[in-house]
C-alpha cells in the first residue's frame, strides 16, 4: 500500500478541524454487515462511494447520484469502462465528482477523502480492510462516519444485508427499494437452490467446474476463485469448483492441475479491460464475435483439447462485472442451466439480465454477458 493511502498531512488535518458534518445534528444509527453499529445523519447529502455503483443506483433511485460526492474512480472507470461511459451518458454528474483513488492499488486518499466533506462513507468490506485501523480512524476522526456493505462475499445474507443497509442509510423511497431488491434476490437466489437440490435428489452427479480471469490472455493462467465471488456463484448453482481448497479466495491454479482435474464446465470471466489484447473482452456495446475469438484461443492451450469441457462444448464466458452484483443471480442462472440444462429449460437468465436493468437501472443491459463458446 502506498504511504499517500494512509499518511495525513498538515493540510488535511485543518480541513477537518474546519468540517462539522451534518452527524453532530440529527442522526440515526445502522448496523452495517460487519455487525459495526454506526451513527449516520438521519438524511445524507454528501455521500463517499467506494464501489458497489450500481447496487447504490439501484437502492437509491433515479436521484441516488445527486448525493454523492466522491467515488473511487478508478474502481468504476478503469475496471468497467464500457459501464462507466453508459453511465456519464445518463448521469454526466459523475464526471465531475472527486476522486478519492483506489485502495487496491494502494492510491486511495484519505486528504481527498476528507477535503470531499462526505457526511458518510460507503466502503466494501475489501476497502475497509485494505484501508485498516489507522485509514478508518483518521476518516472517523475527520467526522466522517464509515459504514460497510459486502456483495464480494456471493452470499444471500450479506447481499440481504448491505442491501437494506444501503436503503436505510438513505432513507424515504430507497429503503423500500432496499427491502424489495433484497426480498428479489433472495426468492431468485432460493429458487436456483430448489431446483438445484431437485436435480441433486433426482440422481445428478454436481459437474466439475473450473473458472479463470480472463484478464492475462491464454499464455498465462488468471486467478481462480476458492472462495466468494465467482466461486460463492458455483457452489450455489450445484458446481464441483475444482478451485477450493487448492487455494484461498483467489489465485491461479496451476495448468497441471487444472488438466488433471478434467473439468466438465469451464468459465472463462471476461470485462472490457484496457490494454489487455489478449484479454477476454465483454461486456457493454462487446460483440459476441470478437468475445468468442478470444475464448477460443483458450482452448488451444496445451493440454485442453483433450479436456471434457472443451470437447464438449462446455466452455462459457460470464462479465466478471457481473458478480458481487445485486443482479449477479442472473449469472447464478446461466452457470445452473449449463450444469443441470434439465431443470432450468423454461428460465432465460440472459433475459432476466435486461428485465432487471429496465426495472432498477438507467442504461440498458446491451452487450456480451454470458455467452457459450
């Protein structure tokens, strides 16, 4: 982490001293998904959004961006361009909200933070993490109330619950929306698990399932997913994720041992990253020709052409921003349907993708997002 996320400065520490936000008036109390009890203002202006952009926009309505102030930019821009640019369409706002960098690559500035003046700061689980005690303390110290929410995990109970955190910290219509995406999510999510269960009573074997970042290209192998994310997503869907217990949340398995363990499905994860020529490209205004060419040159790997997903026809590409997603039950979809085709025959995920953006969000979902080879 770069000494610029944590070390304060002189400047800084005057902004703060001159920042009363509205917290020292009418506040509320919410209990964000790390069980942290945290005194909000009863109605914020001034929010700090880490990630999650679409999830607020969903919670919060169509005037949820009117309240924010700074975002991690390149959280959103750099890592989901194609999004980003529909999004400043709608919403040309966002352009001109602060920056406060991005802790992963350790350039996240806590006196950008605070020169901001958020009433409140919204940070995923891996941000409030990365950031650590110090980070926090000197956001706190600022006055500036830090509360966390965790789609990361890909799990029902902590999708549920920073979705009705979300709404409550907003308040009025967004806690309604928050309880009924979150009602939605878990009747979408539960009925997969029903008819997963059905299939496994019924006699089905779980397939194996492999699942890679396609961000490297094929030369070199991305990381898999041991647990949360795409590996929550493959459990659910009744997946055998040849990928947990040989590493932790996520990391590259070696090409040995993905050729020995002869998975039945392959998942290929693929965005719209820059740069990347190589890279599995989906995503927004992404043709499924050009999504298709770079799957392919996949599967010329050494090794894989005698792998039963390849010669099956059992290799997929799903938008690895699709997942820690509110909508991510979607892809929950896609992955069940290609392991038990049987008991998800009447269920169109790809279409439940495009209902779900004409419900809840401002753009529409046109593009390259789930896709068989």
């Amino acid at each position: 982490m770069k000494r610029r996320t944590f070390l304060g400065t002189a400047a800084a520490a005057a902004s703060a001293s001159l920042f009363t936000p509205a917290l020292a008036a009418n506040t509320k109390t919410v209990t964000d998904v790390l069980g942290r009890g945290v005194a909000v203002p009863m109605d914020p202006q001034r929010v700090l959004l880490g990630f999650y952009f679409e999830d607020f926009r969903a919670i919060g309505g169509r005037h949820a961006y009117e309240r924010v102030v700074a975002i991690s930019r390149e959280a959103w821009e750099g890592w989901r361009n194609s999004q980003w640019q529909r999004y400043v369409a709608v919403e040309p706002r966002l352009e001109e909200l602060a920056d406060v960098g991005e802790v992963w690559g350790g350039t996240f500035s806590i006196e950008t933070a605070i020169a901001a003046r958020p009433d409140v700061a919204i940070l995923a689980a891996w941000q409030f993490n990365g950031l650590g005690e110090q980070g926090v303390a000197k956001l706190e110290a600022a006055g500036i109330p830090v509360v966390v929410a965790d789609y990361n995990a890909q799990t029902v109970e902590r999708h549920v619950a920073s979705t009705r955190l979300i709404g409550d910290l907003l308040g009025g219509e967004a806690t309604a929306r928050g309880q009924e995406l979150a009602r939605h999510y878990a009747g979408a999510v539960g009925e997969v698990q029903t008819r997963v269960a059905r299939a496994l009573d019924g006699g089905a074997v779980k397939p194996r399932v492999y699942v890679e970042l396609g961000n490297k290209g094929p030369d070199e192998y991305g990381n898999s997913y041991g647990k949360g994310m795409w590996a929550g997503v493959i459990e659910t869907a009744g997946g055998n994720n040849i990928a947990k217990g040989q590493i932790g949340s996520y990391a590259p398995l070696s090409p040995e041992y993905v050729i020995a363990s002869n998975p039945d499905v392959i998942l290929l994860a693929g965005s719209d990253w820059a740069g990347k020529p190589k890279a599995v490209v989906m995503g927004f205004g992404i043709e499924p020709d050009l999504t298709r060419e770079r799957m392919r040159a996949y599967t010329r790997r050494p090794g894989w052409s005698a792998l039963a997903a390849v010669k099956n026809g059992e290799v997929h590409a799903v938008y690895h921003g699709g997942t820690r997603t509110l909508y991510d039950f979607t892809y929950l979809q896609y992955i069940a349907k290609q392991l038990y085709p049987d008991a998800f025959g009447d269920m169109d995920p790809l279409a439940n993708l495009r209902a779900y953006y004409k419900t809840w969000l401002p753009i529409e979902a046109e593009g390259t997002f789930m896709l068989k080879l």
